[in-house]
C-alpha cells in the first residue's frame, strides 16, 4: 500500500506503531533519518522528507537516529519487496549472510540481467542492491554493538565486514562515531557469555503468540523442538554445526542463540524472523480478510508460522499424510531418534534433525513407516542433497511447487502446505485439505478455491484462520455454529 505525504505526516505525529517500518522520516535541519515512532520531538514538516526504506534514506545522506535506531525497525511492505523479483532477490541476500556476491551474480540466481535487478531496487526500494546490502550489515552491526557485548573484530565478521578497519570507517561515515561510542551510548551492563548471545526482534503490534505456539506444540518434532505455554526452543543445525535457539514474548521478540560460530549469527536472526512471521503487517492482512463475512471472526495479530528448514519442514509434511497430526508428530520423533544427528542441547533437546545425505539412504522399516512414504521421503532427500530441489529465496513459488510435485508422493496439498510454510509464500493454499473445506462450509476443493479468490493474497492467513478456529470449537460458518473437526496442517 503506498503511503501519501499526509498519511505520513498524520502517521509520525501520531507515533502511531501500526506505521513503524512502513517508511522513514528524513529531516534536513539535522541530517538525521528516524521511524514513524521515534520519540524525538517531531520536527517542522518543511524540514521532513520521506523514504521506502532505510536504504533510500542513507542513499539520501541521512544517518540513521540514535533514539529510535532504525536498525530494529520491522520489514517494510517496501524492504520485504512489492516486486517478486526484489523479494526473491532480499531473501537470497538474507541466506547467503549479505557475503561479497557480486550484482552479476545475485542477478543471475533470479535469471535477469544486473541492470535490471538495480531497476527494480530503484524502483521498489528507492536504493541499490549495493546500498540495501551495506544499509543492512551496518544495521545488523550496529543491534551487535547495542545488545551484545561481543568484540568489534567479531561483530564486524558477524555482519560481513571483510576487515575492522572497513567496519570502523563506515560507522564513523554513517553515526558520526566509533563503534566503541555507540556500545558507551547503548549503557549495556553486564556480559554475555561466550557463544551466547540476545537479540530484541521487533514486529509490527498485535501478534498474536499464544496462538502461534498453539499451532506449533502439537507439531513439535521430539528431541528437535520443545513448545511449552511460553516459548519455543529448539536445535539447530549451519554449516556443519549445531546449537540451540529459544524464542519467547517480551515488548520484542526475546531470542536466545547459543552457536558456535559468529558468521552464523546473522542467517539464525533471519531465519528466526521467517519461522515467526515477524515481517508482516497483521492490520492491513485483517483488513483485507475480514471484508469476507466467512472470515470476520478472525482475531487479530495472526501470523503463519514459518520454518526453520525448508526440508525439515518438507519430511515433516509427509509424514503427515493421512495420519493426525499426533501419529505424524510420533513418526518424526521416531526419525530423529533413529537418523539424527545427537547433541547435547538441554533438557529434551537432544538431536538435530536428519541431514538430505542421510535420509537419501536410510532404511525406514524399524521405525514403522509406510513403504509409499518412506520412499517418498528418499525421493525427495535424494533431490536436496543433489541440488536438483531449493527451498531457498531463489524459488519461485508456482516454479518450485511444479518442481516439487514431479517427485513421488508430492501432490497438491503437501505442495501448498510447504509453499506457505518454508517458502513463506502468503498466497498459497492447500484448497483440497479436509479440514478447510468442512471449517468452511463446502464440499469440493473447487467451491473452496473460488470464494478463496476474494482473499487474495493472503490466502496462507485465511487457511491459518480456519485450520486454528476449527480446532477451537468456535467457528461460525454462514451464520451457523459448527463443531470443530480434525485440524489440517499436518
């Protein structure tokens, strides 16, 4: 949704949350760029410019505020990418931890040309490539400097400066001060200890976490992840090595990592932020579904949960056909105790999920798995570990789900159900899933797939709605109560 210079005007005096990150404020007489919330007195509106993003903002020659600190805004509509392309082309800057790729390069994962891609960026951002990627690892630095106690050498390896010195310069460029007096200004106490580190994930207001953990408890793979009445805590496993991350709710997003290797950081904090759907904007989506009066009972602050891994979430998907969601999460903890890696990460954390490599050749009959799925499972582990099957940000969602369901066992429903979990994709919808279609009212996947239309594109955030008030026991189909059925989302 573009935003007019009297929306933003009316949207910074008032402060009001519900715009933070939407856009930036610029103002002339101080050279400084702020949020929408910032608690500075507002300044003249002769003196404000408005931006996209916090890249457009620095490309304009504003340093970012000090008292709202830009760096813990949410995603924009214009960061995350009103073009599929920069969208796709932002998430794979996220996974590869913002390393020194070239243009050329980022443009060829994405199959255009460099030029265009800077278009593109130009056009929905208001920045470069370049500029995003450096707005982005001073940003990541900076929340290192201000909410850990971690040495500049590392902080500056964690957000991809390739030396001190480079890191040093750009703060002095973009703060007007040294990272050692900015960590002064942000008066921590105390330490963290090594290999421990906390971050505040901020999040557009309301979020709506007693349900999100609702859906994620039942799912939870045993020995992976454990979902208790106030956090999530699970194992996690980069590049060759293992940790542990656990969530909780604060006035931000409280999360934990304790991980061996620095460089990681920064891949865990976004995956975090992908697993929580911590990016989107949960006013405009009710908005938009409630116009539907099949839909109007939708609370706010609902998210879709994401996942940790794309093919976690995939092995997950199968074990879950045609059994409940118990019996699934029985079969997965099987699996992992049988194929996983163990680690010693706390109480009941005790394995990180099965490698593609290892489920490419396991033998599945000791742990009761039907023969159509185990295969299904060697199938498509077999794609991963050879490269042939993504879930990364390069995957096109209507791409990946034709490529997904050329493998045995994959048909539209699991498709759908992977698209809208590990790809994020907030359009897709397993229209044929029994528990939408009796959750609202009609008999055949078609009648589902042509009312879906009028929730376009958030139809992930409708299928979430139905699956989890069905489950509650208080959805109201055409006016008429119906008692609740089997929840979906295996």
């Amino acid at each position: 949704m573009e935003l007019s210079p009297q929306t933003c005007e009316r949207a910074r005096l008032s402060r009001d949350p519900r715009f933070d990150g939407r856009f930036f404020i610029g103002v002339t007489s101080t050279g400084i760029y702020c949020r929408p919330i910032c608690p500075a007195p507002s300044p003249k509106e002769r003196n404000v410019r408005y931006y996209p993003s916090a890249a457009a903002a620095g490309d304009a020659g504003f340093r970012p505020c000090l008292r709202c600190r830009p760096e813990a805004s949410p995603g924009t509509p214009a960061w995350v990418g009103s073009s599929t392309t920069v969208s796709r082309a932002l998430r794979l800057i996220d996974e590869d931890g913002l390393s020194d790729t070239s243009l050329e390069a980022l443009a060829g994962r994405l199959g255009i040309g460099s030029r265009q891609l800077r278009r593109l960026f130009l056009k929905h951002l208001g920045a470069t490539p370049v500029a995003v990627v450096q707005t982005r690892r001073l940003h990541f630095a900076k929340t290192l400097i201000d909410q850990t106690d971690l040495p500049f050498t590392q902080a500056a390896l964690a957000a991809g400066f390739g030396s001190i010195r480079r890191f040093n310069a750009s703060f002095r460029t973009l703060y007007g001060r040294t990272p050692g007096e900015l960590r002064q200004l942000a008066r921590r106490s105390g330490g963290s200890r090594a290999e421990n580190y906390r971050f505040q994930l901020s999040f557009r207001p309301p979020f709506d976490w007693d349900r999100l953990l609702g859906f994620l408890a039942p799912r939870a793979i045993p020995g992976v992840e454990i979902v208790d009445a106030s956090s999530y805590r699970r194992t996690i496993s980069l590049q060759g090595k293992r940790g542990t991350i656990e969530v909780r709710l604060g006035r931000a997003l409280e999360l934990s990592i304790d991980f061996p290797d620095v460089r990681a950081l920064i891949l865990i904090v976004d995956r975090v932020r992908r697993l929580f759907d911590l990016r989107a904007d949960p006013s405009e989506i009710h908005a938009q579904l409630t116009r539907d009066p099949l839909l109007a009972g939708l609370r706010p602050g609902l998210r879709v949960p994401g996942a940790w891994d794309g093919f976690e979430l995939a092995v997950r998907a199968i074990l879950g056909q045609q059994v409940s969601v118990k019996g699934a999460t029985t079969l997965a903890g099987r699996l992992v105790q049988a194929f996983g890696e163990p680690l010693d990460g706390g109480p009941g954390l005790t394995h990180a999920f099965p490698t593609p490599e290892r489920l490419a050749d396991a033998d599945y009959s000791s742990i009761g798995l039907p023969a159509a799925r185990a295969e299904a499972i060697r199938q498509l582990a077999s794609a991963v570990a050879r490269g042939e099957l993504l879930f990364s940000g390069a995957a096109e969602p209507a791409h990946f789900i034709e490529r997904f369901k050329k493998l045995p066992g994959i048909g539209e429903w699991t498709a759908q159900y992977v698209a809208m979990r590990a790809l994020g994709d907030p359009d897709a919808f397993p229209a044929a899933d029994h528990g939408l279609l009796r959750a609202a009212g009609f008999a055949k996947p078609k009648e589902l797939e042509d009312r879906a239309g009028r929730w376009r594109p958030w139809r992930a955030y409708a299928a979430m709605h139905l699956w989890q008030e069905n489950a509650h026991d208080k959805l109201h189909v055409h006016g008429k109560p119906r008692r609740a059925v089997a929840a979906g989302g295996r």
